[in-house]
C-alpha cells in the first residue's frame, strides 16, 4: 500500500526545469528537487555556478546544466531546443532567474529598466511559449504539468524599498501574468502558480541589503517567524504545488515570507 506522503507529494521520475537554478533560491529549489527524485535541468549564465552545485550533490546527481543566457531571445530558442533533444516531457518549469537593481526616482537609468524587464519579465513569458509542447505532452487531466513563476513580496508591498522601481513592477507582472496564464492553460493540462518570497539568503537579497542601509536588521525585526526563508520552506512550496496535492491549485500567489506582509 502507498503512503500517503508517497500518494500526494511524490515527484520521482519528473523532469524539471530550474531557470536560474545553480544560485540563491534557485539552488535551494534545484536541491530540494533533486531530492524529491526530479531529473533536473539547470539553466543560467554561470558554469562556475553550476559546477559547484554538482561538486556539492555528487556527479550521480540527477542535474544537467544548460548554459544560457535567457535575455536574448535565440537563447531562449536554443536552451528550449536543447531541453527538447534531452527530454520528450517537462513536467515542472520554475521560473526562476531574475536581477535586480535598485536607483532613486531621478536616477533611474532606462537601459536598466529594459534589462531588468527583459530578464525578469519578458524571458519568463518567452520560454514558456518556447516550452509548450513539452509541457503540454507531460499533462494530463488527473496530473497537469506545473508552472511555477518565482514573484516577490517586492510585487505586493506599496514601498519602494529603497529605490527598486523597475524589479517591484517586474514582479507584479509576474504575477498578473501568472493569473492570465493560468486562465489559459488549465484546459490543457498545465497549471501556473507563483510564490512570492520574502527574505531568503540569496544574491538578489543581498542586493536589497546593500541598498538600504540597515535594512536587514529592520526586515528581521518585522518578520513575525523571527527568521529568514530557508531552503526547506521554499523547496517545500515547491514540492507542494508540483506534486498531486496542489493539482487542483492554478492561478494562486503565494507569499513566502514568514508573515511580513500579514504584520502590523
């Protein structure tokens, strides 16, 4: 007889994608994936970054790294040609990779804008496009494939914080975009789901850091959990939403972020 943690949450034998996936967040997922029983894909710019992933999980380790650039459209178009030659299914896409900057109102560049954009924004929409026929061959009705974009807190909360026009936006897109795709996709055996991270250890948090001054002492100071995300808490959101406990969730955004936005 099947378990019921085997029934609702197993992932053996999937195969991921994890954009972004050999760093911060994207690495806490990839592990946590990796562990669940996914084959996994891994795509960025680093391979120093995914060379160190595979030296920390061992080379029997069930991860590929994919090397590319996903601000440029033909990389887009070459990593989905790729993962295609590789696998005839994607049952999990994380959209993942992003950057982020942070410039005060009058100083905020329109070539940073773009990039920003382009990465956090248009890359995501782009390689879903490019991913559907292998999404759309690993859904079924009973089991759909699993889109999960990677928003922010920063997409929910009305601040600033310190400046990050561009990267709040950016995220708030990827939210709506969310909810639009999912309205799309259900009939076709593809749910899309976002989770909102607050404050993980990650590059991109280090980057809102050296923003703002003192601001992770203020963030640690108004999370009602006391603490930071860790691998575990968004690995698990991860392995909820792509497993058959969360089949019947589509279009949902999940903040991650131990209560700060519910805080007084």
């Amino acid at each position: 007889m099947t378990d019921i943690y085997t029934e609702l949450f197993s992932l053996s034998g999937k195969t991921a994608l994890v954009t972004g996936g050999a760093k911060g967040i994207g690495a806490m997922i990839t592990r946590v994936l990796i562990r669940a029983g996914c084959r996994v894909f891994v795509t960025g710019r680093s391979g120093k970054a995914a060379q160190a992933l595979q030296a920390e999980l061992g080379e029997a380790a069930p991860l590929t790294f994919l090397q590319h650039d996903l601000s440029r459209q033909e990389d887009i178009q070459a990593l989905a040609d790729e993962l295609a030659s590789a696998s005839p299914q994607l049952h999990i896409l994380v959209n993942n990779a992003g950057t982020f900057n942070a410039a005060a109102l009058g100083e905020t560049a329109a070539d940073n804008w773009d990039a920003l954009m382009g990465l956090n924004l248009r890359a995501p929409f782009m390689l879903t496009q490019a991913l559907l026929p292998l999404l759309e061959a690993a859904g079924s009705a009973s089991d759909p494939a699993r889109i999960i974009n990677l928003g922010s807190i920063g997409g929910l909360m009305p601040q600033s914080n310190g400046g990050a026009y561009a990267y709040g936006c950016s995220k708030a897109a990827i939210h709506q975009l969310t909810r639009m795709l999912a309205s799309d996709l259900r009939d076709r055996h593809i749910n899309v789901n976002a989770i909102a991270p607050g404050y993980f250890p990650s590059d991109m948090t280090s980057g809102f850091f050296e923003a703002v001054p003192n601001l992770r002492e203020q963030m640690l100071a108004q999370i009602p959990a006391g603490r930071f995300g860790s691998e575990e808490d968004v690995g698990g959101m991860v392995v909820f939403l792509a497993s058959r406990a969360g089949a019947y969730l589509t279009g949902s955004i999940t903040a991650l972020d131990g209560g700060l936005l519910a805080a007084p």
